[in-house]
C-alpha cells in the first residue's frame, strides 16, 4: 500500500501542528490505520485517492464541518470519507479519532467479492456522525490491539476487514447518471469469477483467461481492470492469499500444501508473497488465529 505519509487524509492530519498521532501500522491488504488526538484545529481534505473510515473514541462534541455547524461530532460517532470527496472540518476543543485508510484496490476487490458488482458501478457513500454500534466496537477493539507486534497486527488486519466489508454492505450505491463503457459484460466477468475461484490451485495464465473471453491478451487485460477495478495478476493474487488465509485459519494443513492448493509454485515462493502483502509469514499468521 501506498506510505502512509502519502496518504492524504493521514497527511493533511500530520501536518497539524496541534494533531499528535498516538498509533500508526500498514495492516496489509492494502489497509492502514491511525488514532489521533487532535484540538482546536481546522482541517481540510481535497479529493483523496483512498477511502477513509472514522470513529470517534473520546470527546468530538465541539468538532463540525464547515458547511454543517450544526451536526456536531460525539464518541461512537462514525463517518465515511471517499475517495475523491471534499470536506473542511472545524475541531473545537478536543478529540480523538480513529481512522482506518482503504486503498481503491480493496474497495474493488470488495465491491467484486461481497456485491458481486463493478466497482465502477457502485459509490461508497459518505456519511458525517453515524451511528453503528457494532460497527464502533469493532474500532474500539481495533485500537485496543497492538499494532506493533506481528501477531496483534494480524488479528488487527482481520477486525479491518470486518469494518470495510460492513461499510461496503451497508454504504455502497449505484452511481447516478453512470453510463457504462467498455469492460466485460456481466455475465462473463461471473464466469470468469467462478472460473478462477474453481482454479486457484493451478498456474492460470493471462492466454487461458482471454481465450475464455475470446479476447487477445491485449483487449482482456484492459476490459479486466475496467470491469474489476484491478489487473488480472492482482485480482487473482488476492484471491489466492485470501483463500490461503482461510486454509491457514482452518486447520492444520502443512505449508507446502496450502501453497500448492493456493496456486502458488512452491513454498518459498507462497511464504515470499504472503508476506508481502499481509507483513507476516503464513506460519506466523496461522500461529495468531490458533491462540
């Protein structure tokens, strides 16, 4: 995922000179998170290239947008920021918040995954002090983990993911007005799900997927990213790793034969993977769950 300092929601925070920042981690996934204590500040978020889900922990009562003086924050409060939305805060007094940072990549997978949708299709919502019960407890046992060491980070990683599928099932809509150009049609990008989900065990190639399409390699890989939000070597590393985790929290299944069911060639080349995308070896995030 990209740096945290890169972010521009955790930037714009950072570069307060009245934000401290208590707690910071990547959780893999392209997921990240923060909590923050911030007073008498002023904040402005112009059109971020992730989505950021909030909650807040303590105080908040003086913290309102600019546009909206009279919708004011609490603790438990909850708010969705989109990618490529606008917003200016006013924080009076005190606060503290915890943000969790989507990457566009995991939105997609989302939006494929649990809605069986294009993400180009579908818009995250935003929404300024919601209440979700469950969905602010998840954020207090989220900040409660400890982000530094590698097995609370992965437990951490897990309750993210919670949070995100929830807001993706309860906060996602059909854009308006969208008139849709390019990609695969419905019924094939189904296809092709259930096909690559029936195959993660074997060594797929761009060739097998087109031809399924009867597309060029070419033309398949550009209607792939339009439908998918990701290219197909992406997409299909996600799937593996997800269905690797479910292995790993499952059951006891040697390494070497996760890898091997997962698609991946071997077990070095799975553990190489695995840990770059989620910070930690398969054997350490079986570990983690089996506690």
């Amino acid at each position: 995922m990209t740096p945290l300092d890169q972010l521009h929601v955790f930037n714009a925070m950072h570069a307060s000179p009245n934000a401290r920042l208590e707690l910071s981690a990547h959780l893999g996934d392209g997921l990240a998170a923060a909590l923050w204590h911030n007073r008498d500040d002023a904040r402005d978020y112009q059109a971020p290239s992730h989505h950021t889900l909030s909650c807040y922990i303590d105080d908040g009562t003086g913290t309102f947008r600019r546009q909206r003086p009279a919708d004011k924050g609490a603790p438990d409060k909850l708010c969705i920021l989109p990618a490529g939305h606008e917003s200016n805060w006013v924080i009076n007094g005190t606060i503290r918040v915890a943000h969790l940072y989507v990457s566009e990549a995991q939105y997609a997978l989302g939006c494929v995954r649990l809605l069986d949708r294009e993400p180009r299709e579908l818009q995250l919502q935003e929404a300024t002090f919601t209440d979700d019960p469950q969905q602010a407890r998840r954020f207090r046992q989220l900040i409660q983990l400890g982000w530094d060491e590698p097995a609370e980070r992965l437990l951490a990683s897990s309750l993210a993911h919670e949070v995100v599928d929830h807001a993706l099932l309860s906060q996602v809509g059909v854009r308006d007005g969208l008139r849709l150009k390019g990609g695969l049609a419905p019924n094939l990008r189904r296809q092709l799900i259930d096909y690559i989900e029936a195959h993660l065990a074997q060594p797929l190639t761009l060739g097998e997927l087109a031809v399924r399409c009867n597309l060029s390699e070419y033309h398949f890989a550009r209607m792939f990213r339009t439908s998918f939000g990701l290219p197909p070597h992406q997409y299909l590393l996600a799937r593996r790793l997800q269905r690797a985790c479910q292995l790993l929290r499952l059951g006891d299944t040697p390494l070497g034969d996760v890898a091997m069911a997962c698609g991946f060639a071997s077990a070095s080349h799975f553990t190489n993977r695995f840990r770059q995308a989620l910070g930690a070896t398969p054997g350490e995030y079986r570990r983690a769950f089996s506690r």
